[in-house]
C-alpha cells in the first residue's frame, strides 16, 4: 500500500502547525522533522522520523539518539549515508535489535550512489532516496533491484504531479513518498491522490430482449494506451443507470489483427464509465481522458485514452433487463467484430445475439448531472 511521509523541515514557520495537523487528519503515514520535541507531540498513529541536524538529513545520527530523553515517541531514525562503509554501519545498527529503526537517506547523482541505493534497498527497513537526474530510469533500476527485499522504497519528490508519477514507475511505483508542502491544502490534495484507487465493481447478469438494426449513425472507436487482458473492456450504455461490458479487440478476428487496444464502444451519444463514479459521453472522449479499463470479475484500473475514432456505420441496438426489470439499452456498430462479455468472460459477437442471451453489465445506483452522481428524479427511454 502506497504511503507518504511529510518533510516539515522547510515549512514557513506560520504554516508549521497547520500542516501537522492536515498531516495527523488525513493519516499521512509519517512526518519528518529535526525537531524531536515537536514529533513527540504526535499521536502514535503516525510515524515520527527523527532527522538529526540541519535542512539535509545528517551523517552522525544513530540509534542512541532515540534513547535519550530528546528523542522520546521517536519511531525511525533518518541518518545519511554517501559509501558503503556507512550503509554497513545503518545495516548493523538494526541486526543490534536497536529500540527504534535505524533508515538511510542517500542523494543518488552517479552510477556509485546508484548502486549504493540499489544495495541499501535490499537490508535496510526504509531507504530514502533523492534523484537528481529528472527522468525516472534511475527509479526504475532501483524498483527492479528492491523487488524481493522487504523493506520499502521512499522516493523524494518535489510537487503532487511528480507524485503521481513515481506512484506508477514500473506498474508497482514507489511504496512510498518524502514531499515537503507548502501549505496544508497541499497536504489534503495529497490524501485525495493517496486515495485515488479504482473500486471493485459487482456486475450484474443481463438478459437480452430485443435486437434491432437502427440504421446510419456514428459510433467511436476507444484506443488506450494499455494492453487490454482477454476478460478486459469498458461499460458503456445509452442509460445513467445501466451499463454493458464491451470487449476489447484483443480476440482474434478475421480479415485483421488483434487491437489489443481498443474497445469498439458504441455511439457517441453513449455513457462510458470513468474514475471516481464519473460518466462522459463518448463523443466527450479522447486524447488524454482517462476511463475505467473493467475485467469480467469486476476488477477496475485506470486507462488513459490515446485516441479517439468517430465515424458513420450501420447501428444495432441492444435491449437488455436486469433482474430487477431494470432497461438496459447500447448501441453498437452493427459488425460481427464488434462483441461483449457475457457471464464467465464469454466473448459474444453482437450480431449473433438473441433474446434470452446473457450478457455482463453493471448497474448504477445514481443518476446523472453533467456526468456527477446526483440523487435527483430522472427518467431515461
């Protein structure tokens, strides 16, 4: 589970205390301080990290510290280290059983400090590493090399965006973050971001009623930018309140490869279901959006969309009832390559459905206002 540690070591003095407590309200897994007095006022919810000395974390730290009367409520103590002498010296502290871990920071500008931070990932409780070179290839290298260790990985970052990006390194990211806020808003846009995880939706059997072909119009094409597994696609429905699984194109099809990528969706008058219980049309979608990529067992993850295609092709419509009575409706490209899942993750063309099939949707609780979940009056035909 991904966690962040606040860096209190810079906050403007008049900001101080209201960022210790956006830290202990939001249940920021830490906060780091050189300021052993002011960590053990904090409630034993969060982790106290103890930075001896100046603005950077410094060198002559050690496990004593945390048993005099000054490092009192202290949970982990922060020490730096630049050669491989001084991470033997971090490792043994803590094979000494010490009363409170002992952690490295290390400032990683070179292939040496790279290898060293690969290597103290590996016997240490918590590494803590700031990279100057701004790609994240030097993250990479350590999240390969940290992969069987047990300890957890904390990577430095400058604002929320590069947050979210060290979060996703590698599919597995950072286990954790060091961010030094300016204010206390930017502590509670960090918990949103720490929560920002896709739900597990239950679907719900569908039972086909009519098929009809409704003639000319225009549907949309969604390419992502992932690789869609073979149980995988996204909802889509021309109703707030009901929603279809639509396959993506990564089962073999004739005349053409596999599109791993894409999910043939439906008309562009249709809802397609996104993060955070948020609907768009499809003729809203493209370059840069973000959907819920949906597995046959309800599983979710976030897709970002590379592209989006409109064009004019013959149209089916789907009619379909929940077993609550519940109307269901989609409308797709009238094609044979076209499909949807059914219950199992059967892969079903839309052309060869007929009354009585049984197809996997899912049904919403709210309606819809501008896309936002809204408890109001609302009927849909």
């Amino acid at each position: 589970m991904r966690f962040a540690w606040i860096d209190l070591r810079e906050i403007p003095g008049p900001q101080l205390q209201a960022v210790v407590d956006a830290a202990v309200h939001t249940r920021m897994a830490g906060v780091l301080s050189t300021d052993a007095e002011l960590l053990g006022t904090l409630p034993p919810t969060i982790t106290r990290v103890l930075v001896s000395g100046g603005p950077a974390p410094a060198e002559d730290t050690s496990a004593a510290d945390a048993k005099s009367p000054a490092g009192a409520g202290i949970d982990v103590l922060l020490r730096k280290f630049t050669t491989q002498e001084e991470l033997d010296a971090l490792a043994a502290d803590n094979r000494a059983a010490a009363d409170v871990p002992v952690t490295g920071f290390i400032d990683v500008r070179d292939d040496r400090t790279l290898r060293l931070s690969c290597a103290a990932a590996m016997v240490l409780p918590y590494t803590v590493i700031h990279f100057a070179d701004p790609t994240k290839i030097p993250l990479e290298i350590v999240l390969a090399a940290a992969e069987p260790a047990e300890g957890k990985l904390v990577t430095v970052v400058a604002d929320l965006e590069e947050a979210a990006i060290v979060f996703d390194v590698l599919e597995r990211g950072s286990d954790g973050i060091l961010y030094a806020p300016r204010n206390a808003d930017e502590v509670f846009a960090l918990a949103r971001l720490l929560q920002a995880t896709t739900p597990q939706l239950e679907l719900s059997t569908l039972t086909v009623e009519s098929i009809h072909h409704v003639g000319l119009g225009d549907r949309v094409c969604v390419d992502t930018c992932s690789h869609f597994e073979e149980d995988e696609g996204i909802l889509v429905g021309s109703y707030s309140s009901g929603f279809v699984l639509c396959c993506s194109e990564t089962h073999p099809l004739p005349y053409m490869p596999t599109r791993p990528f894409r999910v043939n969706a439906g008309a562009l008058h249709s809802y397609v279901l996104g993060p955070g219980n948020r609907t768009n049309y499809l003729s809203e979608v493209g370059s840069g959006s973000t959907l819920l990529a949906v597995g046959a067992d309800g599983r979710t993850r976030r897709v970002v969309v590379g592209r989006a295609k409109l064009e004019s092709r013959p149209l089916l419509e789907i009619r379909a009832h929940a077993e609550d009575g519940r109307l269901v409706s989609l409308t797709v490209q009238d094609d044979w390559h076209v499909r949807v899942l059914g219950p199992g993750a059967k892969v079903l063309n839309v052309t060869e459905l007929r009354a009585g099939d049984e197809l996997l949707g899912y049904l919403a609780a709210d309606k819809r206002h501008v896309g936002h979940p809204i408890g109001e009056f609302c009927k849909e035909n």
